[in-house]
C-alpha cells in the first residue's frame, strides 16, 4: 500500500496527459486509462464511494462493509455482496484503512486518520449507527493529527482495541470500556496494518521498514515477543483461520513473505512479479484466503489485476484483471469481491476544475474518482481459464509485445 499523500500525488499525476479514459464501444467497463494501461475487468462491477482502502465481511454474511479514504468522502459504506447495492453510508471527519468488528460481531470499529481518533458504530440488523469516538490524542480543530491511527485490531475477548499510530511509530492499546489508552509500545517505523491472533498475540507491519512486530498478552496488557525480518514496505497482514501462517504483502518488491507464527520465521515467499520487470511495481497491498486456506488471493494495486497462489505448491496460477487500483479483498463463499479505490478511471481537470477561491468542483481530478465493486465468481476456475484471464490482465497492462 502506499499513503494518502502517495495515492493523492498519484491520482493527481494520472490527471496529467491529455487524454482521459476510452471507453470500449461494447463494453463501458474496457477503458484506457490516463496512465496509458486499460481496464479489462472481470465479473460485474458497480460503483461504490471514492477510494475504499478497506473492505469486511458483515456478521450476516450478505453485506460488505467498506472504509472510504477519498477527497470527496470518507468514513463507512455498507453494500450488498451479491448485488454490490448502496445501502448506507456514512460520513467521518476522515478515516485511514483502519476498520474491525469486535468478536461479537455488535461493534464496528474505524480509524479517524487524520482526527487522531477511533469512530465506533453499533452494528444491527445490517446497518451501522455512530455512537461514540476514542480520542488518541488532544488536538484542536483543524490541527495536523500526529498520531494518525492505521490498522486496527481486537483482543480474542474484545475488551481491547490494539491500534497502529502510524506517525507516532507505536502500537496503543485502548480499553473499551472507558475509552482510554492503557499502553503504549514501539511498533516500528510508520505501523501500518494489525493482525490478532486466536490466542491473542499481536503482529503489527511496518511500514517504513522491513519488519513485522509480534506482541503477546500480558494480563490486560502487551508484551514484545519479537521481530520479524520481512521485505521491505510491509503493509497488509494476513492470519490464516488457525493462526499458524501470517502472510505479509511487501508493496514494493512484489512479494508476501509467509511466516511460521510459532518459530516467527520466514519460512517462504511467493512472488508477484511484473513480466519482464524489476522486480517492483505490482504493488500488493491487500490479502485474501480462500475458505479452505488453500489458495492466496493478492491484490496488485499497480496491475490492476489479482494474483491468485496456490498454497501447497507455491505457485502463481494466474491473474484476474479487476479494475482501476485494487485496494481491498474478500472471499465469500466461492466469490471473490475485489474493492477498486479509482474504479473505473478519471479524465482531465475540465473547464470547471480548481479555480482560486473556489471550493470543490466536479470537474477536478480528485472529486471523479470513485470506487468499484467487482463481483467475481471463483467456481470452475481451471488452469485453462486462469490463462485466459492471466492473458487479458497481460494486455491491458501492455506487458504482451503484441499490445
């Protein structure tokens, strides 16, 4: 993953050629984008709120709950996972990917990002309703956050909250129930995602670094339990259902590391490289397991496709074209449902775009960008089809010779 201020540099340099997305005459969803790549998408796709960099499966099982992190709106979103159907949203002051439900599945927890807070909603028959916020930190109004809360995290009996400051390079633990930091421990450089584990230990990524911090429980507390060496620009964490494997998606060498929780080693890795690239440039930045945690699902933000591994062997099986920067992933059942954060492409700042003086318009780069759903069904993927999708992802990023 790259941070609010990398993706709004990007967004903004997308803007820059002259030309804006091409839509496919038989299909609105094929397009050129303005980096000069296109979109190919598979499954169905509508829209969703600006720029989702976090994507759980709702408690029930039929609904999706997204974080939104865009210029134009940020805080939570909550759609239907088949139809991909708004059903509600509602506005934070701002947010930054941090988001979890308690164990219970009753409380939604989200990051305020920039507010230096933890917005907390009640969950209920499939809808979220705000109810309080957790301060991190004192700040006035309009003030710089300084400690920008990342990942979030809840202990196995929920009475903790195990939050990533990502500009204070700490890890906070809050109490619930009055709302107050208890602890706080060094996490690293720039702590960006938390994984909790079924027995309560805690993993921390960091970003700025090539490091995963693990914690275990101390009574109400935390403890350092050690460190791990992992590529650099660690960013999404992944438990598998048992908590043995914890696969780390490094965003800037095209690789997840899978580390043996027990040992806390890296026992292996599984590479997503750019044909014919350096190494660099595919970007994962989000993870996903299959019910059976046979098979890893990786989001290569800069692919804009996802690459799916088989676990057994380690091997690459193929790419799935999405659309425009995957940002979040879920499997449900034997779908799988791809959050796109720019969706389906922006065009030039038009004659309405930024004037001095002026607020917001339409026509500015940042105010197009919306998200996507795509909705993708998994059942009778065979080695044959995943080479026809690996194709099209190949072809839309110009990587075949041919295109």
């Amino acid at each position: 993953m790259v941070s609010n201020r990398f993706v709004l540099a990007g967004a903004i340099l997308a803007a820059c050629p002259g030309r804006g997305p091409l839509e496919h005459p038989a299909d609105p969803d094929r397009r050129q984008l303005p980096t000069g790549v296109a979109l190919d998408p598979e499954g169905r796709v509508t829209d969703v709120g600006p720029f989702p960099l976090a994507a759980l499966a709702a408690p029930e099982g039929d609904a999706l709950v997204l974080l939104l992190n865009g210029f134009r709106t940020q805080g939570i979103q909550v759609v239907t996972a088949g139809s991909g159907q708004v059903r509600q949203t509602v506005e934070q002051p701002a947010a930054f990917i941090g988001m979890s439900f308690d164990w219970a599945g009753r409380r939604l927890y989200a990051s305020g990002g920039n507010e230096d807070r933890i917005y907390v909603y009640d969950w209920r028959d499939g809808s979220a309703r705000l109810v309080d916020s957790i301060a991190l930190a004192t700040k006035a109004p309009k003030a710089p956050g300084t400690r920008y809360p990342a990942g979030i995290g809840v202990s196995p009996d929920g009475t903790r909250l195990y939050v990533a400051e990502n500009l204070a390079d700490s890890l906070a633990v809050v109490d619930v129930a009055s709302g107050r930091v208890t602890q706080r421990l060094p996490a690293g450089r720039y702590p960006y995602a938390v994984a909790v584990g079924p027995d309560g230990t805690v993993f921390v990524s960091a970003w700025g670094a090539a490091e995963v911090r693990a914690f275990r429980p101390d009574g109400a507390q935390l403890a350092p339990r050690g460190i791990v060496a992992v590529p650099r620009h660690p960013s999404a964490l992944l438990l598998d259902q048992r908590g043995d494997r914890l696969y780390v998606a490094s965003a800037s060498t095209d690789r997840v590391a899978v580390v043996d929780t027990t040992s806390l080693r890296v026992t292996g890795e599984l590479a997503d490289p750019v044909p014919g690239g350096t190494g660099e440039g595919s970007t994962p930045n989000a993870l996903a397991l299959s019910p059976d945690d046979t098979r890893l699902y990786v989001a290569g933000a800069d692919n804009n496709a996802v690459a799916v591994f088989d676990l057994a062997s380690g091997t690459l099986l193929g790419r799935i074209p999405v659309g425009w920067y995957p940002t979040a992933l879920v499997v449900r059942h034997d779908t799988l449902l791809v959050l796109n954060g720019k969706g389906r492409g922006s065009r030039p700042n038009g004659l309405d775009g930024p004037r001095p003086g002026a607020s917001r318009s339409p026509g500015y780069t940042l105010e197009q960008l919306s998200g996507t759903l795509s909705v993708i069904p998994l059942a009778g993927l065979t080695p044959e089809r995943f080479a026809a999708r690996s194709t099209r992802a190949a072809r839309a990023n110009h990587w075949s010779p041919d295109t």
